[in-house]
C-alpha cells in the first residue's frame, strides 16, 4: 500500500468512526464537540486526498468526492458559521449524515472489492451481498437522519 493510499484509508477511517460518535450524538441530544470537529476535518480531508490519486477519467470516485465536498460546504457552514441556528439545524444534519452514508459506502464498495471473501459473494460488484449492504446502509443512515431532525435540538441544550 502505497503512503498517500494508506493516508487516505487512515483519514476515511478516522471520518466513519467520528461520523458514528457524531450521529450518536443527534439521537442522544449530545453535541460532541470534539468528535464533530474530528469528523468534519477527516471528512473533508478524505475527499481531497482522494483527488490526490491519478485519474485519467470521471470515475464514480472522483463523481461521490466532489459530491462530498459540495456536501461538505453547506454543511461546514451550518455548524461553524451559523451555528445550527433555525435551519442550519437540519441542514448540518442531514449534510453530516448524507457524507457519512458516502463514506460508508466507500467502505462497502472497497470492502467487497478488495477483502478476498467478501470479494467471491461479489466479485462484479452488483450481486445481492453488496447490494443487501449498500441498502441496509441507507436505510440506517435515512432512519437515524429522520430520528436526529427530530430530537437534536441544541438550541434547547444552551447551545
């Protein structure tokens, strides 16, 4: 593995672990500061070092990270500049949580194509296995962003 690869697999790693803490977080009305902090930086920095890697190409990767960096942006904005003040709230929320379903899809994807027993369920990277995977993700990630719009409210937790 090469040292920008391992880097960028590091920093993905580091932004789905802060990203769990984070949504965690919406569910159970905690803010984790650090944890958000964390997670923004390794996110945004899991994107751009993706960008680092030679592509000759559009490529569903390059595709998923300037999604995520537009994502990012928004979302970067309604923590840090507007404080999760009115609809920065949702929109810090559905931001985090649409960039961690990218991020753990990644990991699905990279997880099928490059663990040998995972890759012989899904050696094309369509059959059921990968599929069953990618959609439990959504569905957890659409299920906690519902349930953390509802009960995330820092406003009332003396944000």
């Amino acid at each position: 593995m090469s040292g920008i690869l391992l880097i960028h697999v590091v920093i993905s790693l580091i932004a789905i672990v802060s990203g769990i803490v984070v949504a965690s977080g919406f569910l159970t009305a905690n803010r984790h500061e650090r944890s958000t902090l964390v997670y923004m930086v390794t996110t945004i920095l899991t994107s751009l070092t993706g960008f680092l890697f030679p592509f000759h190409t559009v490529t569903p990767a390059i595709i998923v990270g300037s999604l995520c960096v537009l994502i990012f942006i928004p979302t970067a904005l309604a923590r840090y500049s507007f404080h999760l003040a009115g609809i920065w709230r949702p929109v810090f929320i559905i931001g985090a949580m649409v960039l961690l379903f990218f991020n753990c899809l990644v990991l699905i994807v990279q997880s099928f194509q490059k663990i040998p027993v995972l890759n012989a369920l899904a050696p094309n990277g369509n059959e059921p296995p990968i599929l069953a995977a990618q959609a439990a993700l959504l569905v957890v990630c659409v299920l906690v962003g519902f349930l953390s719009i509802r009960r995330f409210r820092p406003a009332l937790l003396g944000a």
